[in-house]
C-alpha cells in the first residue's frame, strides 16, 4: 500500500513520530508540537517540525486547522490521521505491531 509518496513523507524520524502521536489519539483531534516528536530545543528542530508537517500534509496523512508559529515555537492545531493516514498505519500496525520502530531503521 505504501507508495513513494507516502515513503517520501516518512523519511524524517519526526514525522513518524507525528504520525504515531496522531495514531495514539485518534479519534479526537489534537495539537502536535515538536516536542510530541522528541525534538526539543533549537530552531533548527523547529524547521525539521514543519517539514515533517509538510510532507505529511502534503502526501495526504494528516489534515490540520492551522499551522501557528510564535514565539512559543511551531505547533499544528487540530491535527488528525485522514482516512488514508489512518488506513496506511492500520496495514502497518496489522502487519506488524512495531512497523514503525522498524521504518526507523
């Protein structure tokens, strides 16, 4: 089921991380900051954020009501899994219950 573009939005341990946090929570929505990734500290995590965002949005994982970035650092608001996201991680976790500790390696 994985296409290339959806292995194009999964190539940063960030967006892995957002897209297992938006799994853990399904179905409500939720707010995603780079520390519900593991990122923490400087700017420079702040931009692997919102690339990981990005390409999960763009390959049609998650769908969010904004994407903010203020002083407090990048946070996406109302973030969820949409079908697809929801679907490509049911056939992972249904294949195997640590895919994605392995998609890391």
């Amino acid at each position: 089921m994985a296409s290339d573009e959806f292995l194009y939005a999964l190539d940063s341990a960030d967006a892995r991380a957002a897209l297992q946090s938006l799994w853990s929570s399904w179905p409500a929505v939720t707010t995603l900051r780079p520390a519900c990734t593991g990122l923490q500290g400087p700017s420079e995590n702040a931009l692997d954020f919102v690339r990981a965002v990005q390409r999960l949005s763009d390959a049609g994982l998650i769908g969010y009501e904004a994407l903010v970035i203020g002083s407090e650092g990048p946070r996406v608001i109302d973030a969820a899994l949409t079908a697809r996201g929801r679907a490509l991680m049911g056939s992972w976790l249904s294949t195997d219950g640590d895919a994605l500790h392995q998609l890391a390696g």
